[in-house]
C-alpha cells in the first residue's frame, strides 16, 4: 500500500509544482538583459546567502518567463495578476515546505502525511488559481507567444522515463498487448 502510494503521490506533486509554478529556469541564464519586471506587490525578501529558496526560484521565473514570452506593454495588466498569483503560490508552498521540515525529525507518521497532504492540495489551489489568470494572458499572446509558451510549459516531466514510455505507448497503440512467450 505504501509502495502504491508513493509511486504515485510523489511524481504527481512534482508535476504540480512544476505546472503551478511555470517552467523549469536554467540556473544561469543569459537574461540578465531582460526588462526588469515589476509589480503593485513588492517582491517577497530574497532568502540567506547560499540558500535559494521557493520564492527566489519564482522571481527568476517571473523574469525569465517575461523575457522568453516577450510580453507586450498591452498585455502587462495579464502579466502582473500572472505574477502576482505565481508569488502567491510560492509564498504559500514556502511556508508549508519551511513547516514540514522543521517537523520533519519529530513528526509522527500521521503527521507526516497530514503535512504532505496539505502541500499537495495547496498545488492543486495553486493551480486553480494560476490556470484562468495564464488563460487570459495566453489568450492575448501571438502565435509565436503561444509557441514560446507550449513549449516552456511543457517541462521536464515530459523527460522522464515514464512520460516517454507513455508517449511510445500511445504511437504504438498495440505495443503493449503482445502476449508473452516466457
């Protein structure tokens, strides 16, 4: 049972999180020349020196997503309720992450799992919440935004193992029906 569990709840939370938080960031890009993004909501504070936290990876994101899906001046307002979600849902995974951690070498099973269960339902809130306001944006944007967009959102899920068997499995729709001959 635990086994089931676990080969199925962990790969699903890492996909949240990669969705409700948009696309993988390279550690070190060459935007440094992007436009500086700003927002009515000040940028949460960076975290201590050598420790990158949730939140620092979004702003990177928010920075390097700017710059790749080339946002226009007319679609800045869909942009800044974009970015305002996207630190939201950082913010909140944050402070669930920081909790579970500093517990996690006194909690109980059952708490434990309690825990886990709420990150993975503030993915899910996330996503809620982070799927009409990117609609909108992705509705504003060219084809060549669009394009852009697919393909930074698509993520290194579709990388793993798992995805590529999926994927094989569905062009060879009778690959997986041979009988065996053991």
């Amino acid at each position: 049972m635990t086994h089931i569990f676990t080969q199925f709840t962990i790969p699903a939370a890492a996909l949240l999180a990669t969705l409700a938080l948009a696309s993988p960031v390279p550690a070190a890009t060459s935007d440094a020349a992007a436009p500086a993004v700003t927002s009515s909501a000040p940028a949460p504070a960076p975290a201590a020196k050598g420790a990158r936290s949730r939140t620092d990876h979004v702003e990177a994101r928010i920075t390097m997503l700017h710059a790749k899906l080339a946002i226009t001046p007319d679609q800045e307002p869909a942009w800044q309720n974009l970015i305002q979600v996207m630190r939201a849902n950082a913010q909140t995974m944050q402070a669930l992450s920081t909790a579970r951690a500093d517990k996690a070498q006194t909690a109980t099973a059952v708490e434990d799992l309690k825990s886990y269960a709420a990150i993975t339902t503030a993915h899910a809130e996330g996503l809620k919440s982070f799927l009409p306001v990117f609609e909108t944006l992705y509705g504003s944007m060219s084809d060549a935004q669009k394009a852009q967009a697919d393909t930074l959102f698509r993520g290194p899920h579709h990388n793993r193992p798992a995805a590529k068997k999926m994927s094989k499995a569905k062009s060879n729709p009778n690959a997986g029906t041979a009988t065996s001959t053991k």
